[in-house]
C-alpha cells in the first residue's frame, strides 16, 4: 500500500491546490490573450475579458475542466492519507519556501483558505509561544524584564534572523540581557493587517510575561520595520497597554518612503494594460500580493487601501506617520558604496532599499521622520541582506540599547541637521 509521510502529504495536498489555481489562471489568461488578438483591434484598441468562442473557447473550456477534475480528485485522495492541518516541521528549507510563497501570494492562500498560508506567531527557534504565563514560564524559564522582539522582512521567516552564524537577538541576549522573541507571519498580507494584529500579540505577550517587565524593544528588518509602526500606531488608536512599555524601536533597512522597485512594477503593469495585444500580461503583474503592493508608498493605515484598486489609486499620504512617542527610535541603512557620497549610494542605496528611505529621511519635510543624526547610522560596503550579519550593525544597536540610562520615560531628541539636498 502507498503510504504518505504526514509532512509531505499535508504540504502535497496544499501545493496541489495552489498549482490548480495557478493552471487555471494561466489559462484565463491565455484564452483572453487570444480572444484580443483575434479580434485584430488596434493597438491602443479596446481591450475585452470576453471568453473566446467556437472551437477556441470550447478547448480552454475543456482544459479547465480537465484541470479542476484532477486536482480534486488528487486532493480527494490526500484527503485521506494526509492530516487536515500541516504538523511542525521547523526545516529551514521549507521554512524558506512556504516564507517566499506567503510574500508573494499569501494573501490568495488565505483567501483560498490554503493550508500554507501563515498564521501570525510569536516563536523561540520556529516553536510558536503559547501566550499564557505558565506556558511561557515552562518555555521561557529564564526570561528577563526585557522582552526583545524582532520582526522579519517580506518573504522571509523568523528563522532566518541567522546570517553567517550570527543573530542580532541572540547576541543582545548574551550580552545585554535581553529575552529574545520573534515575530512568524504572512508577509503577503497588508501592512496594517498585519500591525494589527502584530499590536494585539504584544498586548497578550505582556500580559503572560512571566516576570515583571522591565522594558520592550523591538528591532524591525526591512518590511518588519514597517509592521512594528503600524502596530504602535494601532495601540495608540486603541489604547493598548503595550505601547507603554515599549522604550526604543529600531528599524534596520526599513523603507519608509516605499519601494522604488515596486513603483517601477506598477508603471509596468500600466504600459501593458494599455494595449489589449498586451493587457492579459499586465495581469501577471497583479498576482503579487497586498503586502507587496502596499510597499509602493509605505502603505501603513487601512485608510490607504481600503475601497481603493491596490494597483492604480493608492492613496499616498502627504505627511509621515508619526513615529511613537516618548519612544526612542533608530534607523539603520546600508550602502553599496564604500565611502559617503558614492554614485552607488545614490543611485542603489543597499540594492533595494533606497540610503535615505531607510534613514526616514525626505526632501518633504512633512515626509521626513525627523530622526536626529545620532540615532541614524550607515553601514557601508553592505547589501540589504547582508545587514542581518553584519557585525557593525550589531556594534551600532547594542550601543544604543546598553548606554545608560536615566529613570523613567526619555524625551525624544531635538531634530538634527539634515542634508541640504536628498536624491531619490
């Protein structure tokens, strides 16, 4: 008899209904992209989302029905052989694969109800903590007041805070003090979404610490970064209690002012979508996820895309988010040039987060985050990821988080002198 490991047949199952979805769209695309040029418009012509007729459309109706009978009856046949949920499995490999298809799609796998979209946890080595004070106690029987929580960029996983056998919070931990925790969710999901529910973890996080908390700090890569200001921007909505205790939020490699990248690919998808020879590619294009999207302008309100077409009126804001206050902020950027000034730090700033994005740093001053200049720090000859290793950037942080102290809240730092020209 065939027998299924319970891991690959729960993962099977879940990959075989994302790739009879995918089959299915490729060939709505296809058909639409045939039906267009059969009608030979002109090449700004009206484009249609009619079905192709006659023998045409009677075989892309075939091939979707073939398509949807096998993949249920596979998914029949998994059904039986493989559990409903997927059991855990903290491989770093498949960590890194279902990550990526979460930045991509994950907000189809959860509208898909797909058995590999991530659910939001907060993990010690990839184990989810259960938020309770004995549990924590049990797994955490070492905690200290100061709880450090780190958040993951898009399409990654908590697991890979490691680089090159470092991790910025095991190191804080060894030297510092303080309790490491990790932030696991779908970076395919709306920002605000997922700072929602980001502020929400941290309130019961709080709430079960085993100890009196002493202080909360949390270090947020890339779009990590962005997640953790719009957590702190739903606790002061709301009036969550967590905010209180947090004392210093670090971003590293966060792009505040958006993604370049991602605006050039929205241009792209307008240029195809304007063709009808071309429009069924622009819908390639628009497969990518809402946490991706939301990059384009540093989307962190809901304000900002609900009711709105995610790829054709976003809504910009016109001043920054305020950064929380009587909370102490840090950004730190990398550049691939190896001195201040370079054409490549201009022009590419660490390869996919713009220098002064990164730095919160905006030639509109009511865009700019005001951070003051000893609290911004560049790391050069450093790629984007390489800032997950780097040991300078570690130097950075742990000076900040370990210099002394005085009692009680700390007012935030007049602004400093910024640079009298910003290229973006």
């Amino acid at each position: 008899m065939l027998r299924f490991s319970p891991i690959r047949a729960a993962d099977l199952r879940a990959y075989t209904q994302l790739a009879t979805d995918a089959t299915l769209a490729v060939t709505n695309l296809l058909e639409n992209m045939h039906h267009n040029v059969s009608r030979l418009p002109g090449v700004f012509g009206e484009a249609t989302e009619e079905p192709a007729r006659g023998i045409t459309g009677f075989v892309y109706r075939s091939i979707r029905g073939v398509t949807r009978t096998v993949g249920s009856g596979v998914d029949n046949i998994l059904r039986v052989v493989a559990p409903q949920t997927l059991p855990e499995d903290v491989s770093l490999q498949r960590e890194i694969l279902i990550s990526v298809l979460n930045g991509v799609v994950g907000d189809y796998l959860v509208s898909t109800n797909n058995p590999l979209q991530i659910a939001m946890q907060l993990r010690r080595d990839g184990i989810p903590l259960q938020l309770e004070r004995e549990a924590l106690s049990a797994t955490i029987p070492a905690a200290t007041g100061k709880i450090l929580v780190l958040a993951h960029g898009l399409c990654m996983s908590d697991l890979q805070w490691r680089r090159r056998g470092h991790d910025h919070g095991q190191q804080l931990a060894d030297e510092l003090g303080y309790t490491p925790v990790y932030l696991h969710y779908n970076s395919g999901l709306h920002i605000s979404t997922n700072g929602h529910e980001f502020s929400q973890n941290l309130e019961a996080l709080i709430a079960a610490w085993p100890v009196a908390v002493e202080q909360l700090v949390i270090v947020g890569y890339s779009m990590g970064g962005l997640v953790a200001r719009s957590a702190c921007e739903d606790a002061r909505r709301t009036g969550k209690s967590w905010i209180q205790h947090l004392r210093d939020l670090v971003f590293v490699g966060t792009p505040h002012d958006g993604s370049p990248l991602e605006r050039s690919g929205n241009r792209l998808d307008t240029i195809l979508g304007s063709s009808p020879y071309t429009v069924a590619l622009s819908r390639l294009g628009k497969l990518r996820s809402a946490g991706i999207t939301d990059l384009r302008h540093a989307s962190l309100d809901d304000a900002e895309w609900q009711d709105h077409d995610r790829f054709r009126d976003q809504v910009r804001r016109n001043e920054a988010l305020p950064l929380p206050r009587d909370v102490r902020c840090y950004a730190i950027a990398g550049s691939l040039g190896k001195k201040p000034g370079a054409l490549s730090e201009r022009l590419a700033g660490d390869g996919l987060v713009p220098l002064y994005s990164a730095l919160g740093l905006h030639r509109n001053p009511k865009r700019n985050l005001k951070l003051p200049e000893s609290r911004r720090k560049v790391i050069y000859k450093t790629n984007h990821l390489d800032l997950l290793g780097s040991q300078e950037a570690y130097a950075h942080i742990s000076a900040w988080l370990g210099a002394l102290e005085k009692p009680g809240r700390i007012a935030r730092e007049s602004e400093a002198h910024l640079p009298a020209k910003i290229d973006q």
